[in-house]
C-alpha cells in the first residue's frame, strides 16, 4: 500500500458568466482545464473537482505539476 502524502496547490480560477445562466470556470495554468455550474457555488465546486483530478492524472503520469505563473492586470482600453 502506498503512502501518497496531501500536497496544497494554489490556482487562479476565473469565472465567467454564461449568457443563459450558469458559470464557466477555468484554471489558465491548467491547459484544458475548465468546469461549469448553475450557480457561483457550484461552479466554484465543480473547478476544484476537475483540478484535483487534473493534477491526480499528471502525477499519476509522473507529469510535472505546472506551476502558476500568471499576472492577472485590468486594463481600461479607450478607443
């Protein structure tokens, strides 16, 4: 049996709201890795699910974990 330590891993989801209700959630770090949910909650939920899952099948690939390197900056574009 084997002893798989917990490892935290911090990500930045952004959520976007769908023109018909709902949440779409993705993780830019995470190529792919995107997730929905009627409500805010929920998909805050279901991202965290897909995340796990995502990182559980890199390491079960003995994949490198990627690491965020992201810099989330607002612009006010005029035009």
């Amino acid at each position: 049996m084997q002893n798989h330590s917990k490892q935290v891993y911090n990500y930045t989801v952004l959520l976007e709201k769908e023109s018909d209700g709902g949440y779409h959630a993705f993780c830019p770090s995470l190529k792919g890795c995107h997730s929905q949910g009627d409500s805010f909650e929920e998909a805050i939920e279901n991202i965290t699910e897909a995340i796990e899952l995502y990182i559980e099948s890199l390491k079960a690939d003995n994949q490198p974990i990627p690491k965020e390197d992201l810099i989330v900056k607002p612009l006010s574009i005029l035009v």
